[in-house]
C-alpha cells in the first residue's frame, strides 16, 4: 500500500495530515510560495517549474485526483481554472491563448491531491518535461476537456484499464 492508504485523515476538516498540499493549503508549510488564496483555494508556485510561470492551484478541502471528480464538481474546475488565469494575469501574462491548464491523471501524479497545473508561456514548457504536459495523453487532460468529461457523466480516461481490457 501507499502512503496516501495509511494517511490519517480528518473528514470534519477534509485534510489528510502527511499530504504536502494540505499542509501548504492550512499555512503550516513555511517553503511554499503562496500567490492567491481564497476560502476555497489555493494557487502557489511549483517547486519544479516547466515554465517560466508554473503554478498549482489546489482546493483547500482534500480531493485525491481528477478520478475523485463528479458532475458536481464542474463548477470548482471552473473556479480552479478563473484563479489559474487571475494569477497569469496578475503576473503579467497577457497572452492568454498561449496558457496550458491542466491536470496529471493516476498513476501520473506526484501529490494525490487534486492540483491544477497553470503554465504560461506553453510555448516556452521546458523541452525535457514538454512530455508532461501534452493533452489528450494517457497522463494529462485539460480543465477544459476535464469539465467537459464531466458535464457529460463520462470518467477521465483510465489508460490501465483501457490497456488491461485489450489483454
């Protein structure tokens, strides 16, 4: 079993005590740069930057990963993806059709908890993790695809299970 199985999590406060992003979300990670936060939300940078601006922006309550998502939960991607492009703008970045939002789908991702990938300018996402961030690959799909998904009742793409089903 994994970490995230034997965590020890409080549902009253939709926190898990190991996870990183829980801590950075409940001020009690003093290294994570914080750049917007809300009742609901927080955006801070990435600690390993493929842009020159590359930011996450996580719920405060705990949601394992875009797999955890429902139909209900169209509206907090949306939110997610407003503060995403609030923080862009706010940095700066005027080009907006030159963005990438998005998220890591299991088992491609490092924190399981939710975290929306803001990376501005696309065009300049470092050539060696260019890789990471394609849409429409088994490891990443757009907010805009992931809302879409969900608008429609149909699951992110599990590529395990598609492959296993082909065996």
């Amino acid at each position: 079993m994994g970490n995230m199985a034997r965590s020890k999590s409080d549902p009253s406060e939709g926190k898990v005590e190991d996870c990183i992003f829980c801590l950075i979300a409940n001020n009690q990670d003093q290294e994570a740069e914080v750049v917007k936060k809300n009742k609901e939300l927080v955006c801070f940078r990435d600690i390993d930057p493929a842009a020159p601006h590359h930011y996450l922006v996580i719920p405060i309550h705990h949601i394992h990963n875009c797999f955890s998502l429902q139909r209900d939960h169209i509206g907090l991607v949306e939110r997610m993806a407003e503060m995403g492009k609030a923080v862009l703008r706010e940095q700066g970045i005027t080009d907006m059709m030159d963005i990438r939002l998005g998220f890591h789908k299991p088992p491609y991702i490092s924190v399981d908890h939710l975290h929306l990938h803001v990376l501005a300018p696309s065009s300049q996402i470092s050539n060696y993790m260019i890789y990471k961030f394609i849409p429409g690959t088994p490891s990443f799909i757009t907010e805009e695809r992931l809302r879409k998904r969900l608008k429609d009742n149909a699951p992110p793409v599990k590529f395990f299970n598609n492959c296993l089903s082909s065996l």
